[in-house]
C-alpha cells in the first residue's frame, strides 16, 4: 500500500492497484509531489514511451522496473499488469507526457484492470487542454475536446463541420506537419474564428499567439512550425453573439476561401456563414454573389 503524509489509498487487501499517473508535458518541475511518490514505490511503470519515461525516472532518483504499453500491445501490457497486481503488486501507467488515455493510450488497460477486480488510482498532473484554456481568455466554465483530428482532409472536414454548430470553446490538438492543412481546413468550415496556438506549452520554446484563424495561417506561413500544438477555438455561440459575428470584411475572407477554392458552392457558402454568424441571409448573399462575379471574370466565363 501507497502512503504519503497527507493521503492514504485504501485497497483490497492481497491485491495491487493500477495508478494512471500524469507526467509532466515538458517542464519536468510540474512532476507532482505524489506522482514522484508514486512512481518511486511501484513495483512496474507500464509506459508509453519506456526511453522518455526512462529519463524521467532517472531525473526523479527512481529505479523501477519498466512495461512497454502502447497503442499497439495494450492488451498484451495488460496481462502482465494483471498478473503483477493479482500478486499484490502496485503498478503505475504512464503516457509519453501528459495524462494516460487521454489522446493517449491507456483506456483499455483500464478497463480491462478494472473488469479484472482492480483499483484504478489516478494521479493528477499537468494537461496542455487545461494549460492551453488558461491563457486563451475563452470562456471554459464548458468547453469540447475533440483530440486530434482525423488524417485525410475528406475525413477531417467531416469533422469540423460536426463541430461547427457546437456552442462551447473547442480545444484540439494537432501535429506541426499537419497544421498549415488543418488550419485551411478550419477557416473554410469553422470560418474566421478568434483562435489561440500554443505550442510547445511549458518548454523552452513556448509560445502562444492568438487572432482570427486568417492571422494565424499567415502568421505559421511565415516559417515552418515544430512541436506539439493545441488550438483554442471560440465556439459557435461565441460567434453568434460576439464581435466579429457582423464583419464583412472577415465574412468575405472566408467566402474567398470557400467560393475560389471551388470546394463549396456559392449556396452552401452562404448557407454556412449565415448559419455561424447570425447574419441574414440578405447580407451575405450580395457579398458572395460580388465575389463568384470576380472570379468569373478574371477566368473569362459568363455569370451564373
């Protein structure tokens, strides 16, 4: 059994417990007092990565056994965890950074822990959702996580246009070689949203820009993007009732995007912008018509 000064786990007797520890996501002072602890007692880490997880023990003074548990061999790890916690062993889980399961592996070890008549602990530490909330100055009293998104853009828009009706602040993630498309991506479904981009939160590099979505595409032109990144998205209500709901300017930008790429028509353009802003119809649709009369005009065809 686990003991600390000021908290005590209570467990089955004979049994081991499943601890699901958070790590630190780059700053390696964010390791909590009771994740050291922990991990420090444990009699096997099941880890994501064993070689960053390595480094980190060997930054904490802690020698301990290592699992590799990956998407790959979940349910493999999880019959030796098993077999360890039936000898009342205790084992702790961890991702590469973060928190297990989430965005990272880790759900099924848990749940087949726990189907097995385990405890399952868990051991709170540092989040890139919540530190990213933090600064954006969104509201987040409820907001939607959405993880990564789909590779393949056909699957990807999808996507986005399922969260382009969701009222609340959305968080995502994503991988710096995917950013410059996702970032499209987002303008041309979500439209020109106020957005925060932080990167590599908590290291060295950290950096966190905020804007419309137009801004920060032509911010991210400017030069390749390294790290891991988690965007904040202002939510549909925002739109609806914010500032930016009622400009033109930021509504023809993003009628540009979608009618010239000739990816949507000119009816499921406005249909889409009226439907995110709040704006009539009426509005719109002279704005849209100027700008498909434009675009005919410097390729020579007639008006539709």
């Amino acid at each position: 059994m686990i003991k600390s000064q000021n908290h005590k786990i209570t467990k089955s007797p004979n049994k081991g417990a499943l601890y699901i520890v958070g790590t630190p996501i780059g700053n390696l002072k964010d390791i909590s007092i009771r994740a050291k602890e922990v991990l420090g007692q444990v009699s096997l880490v099941a880890a994501e990565d064993t070689r960053s997880t390595r480094k980190l023990l060997a930054h904490l003074g802690v020698k301990a056994g290592l699992l590799s548990c990956h998407k790959h061999n979940e349910r493999t790890s999880a019959k030796k965890v098993i077999t360890l916690l039936e000898k009342g062993k205790d084992v702790a889980l961890v991702s590469e950074a973060g928190t297990p399961a989430l965005s990272d592996p880790g759900a099924s070890l848990v749940k087949l822990v726990r189907e097995s008549g385990f405890g399952v602990i868990p051991v709170p530490g540092a989040s890139a959702v919540i530190a990213a909330l933090s600064v954006a100055g969104m509201p987040a009293g409820s907001f939607f996580f959405a993880g990564f998104l789909p590779h393949k853009q056909a699957e990807r828009r999808k996507t986005l246009e399922q969260l382009a009706e969701i009222p609340h602040t959305i968080v995502l993630f994503e991988a710096p070689h995917r950013l410059p498309d996702t970032l499209e991506d987002i303008l041309g479904i979500l439209g020109d949203r106020q957005m925060v981009m932080a990167r590599e939160l908590t290291k060295v590099h950290e950096t966190v820009i905020s804007g419309p979505v137009s801004g920060i595409i032509e911010q991210v032109s400017k030069g390749s993007v390294r790290g891991e990144i988690t965007l904040v998205i202002e939510g549909a209500e925002e739109i609806r009732h914010g500032r930016s709901c009622h400009d033109p300017e930021a509504v023809g930008k993003v009628l540009q995007h979608l009618i010239s790429g000739k990816s949507v028509s000119v009816r499921d353009s406005v249909d889409l912008l009226v439907r995110l802003t709040g704006m009539t119809k009426s509005q719109v649709y002279p704005l849209a018509l100027e700008i498909k009369q434009k675009d005919n005009e410097s390729e020579g065809l007639p008006e539709d």
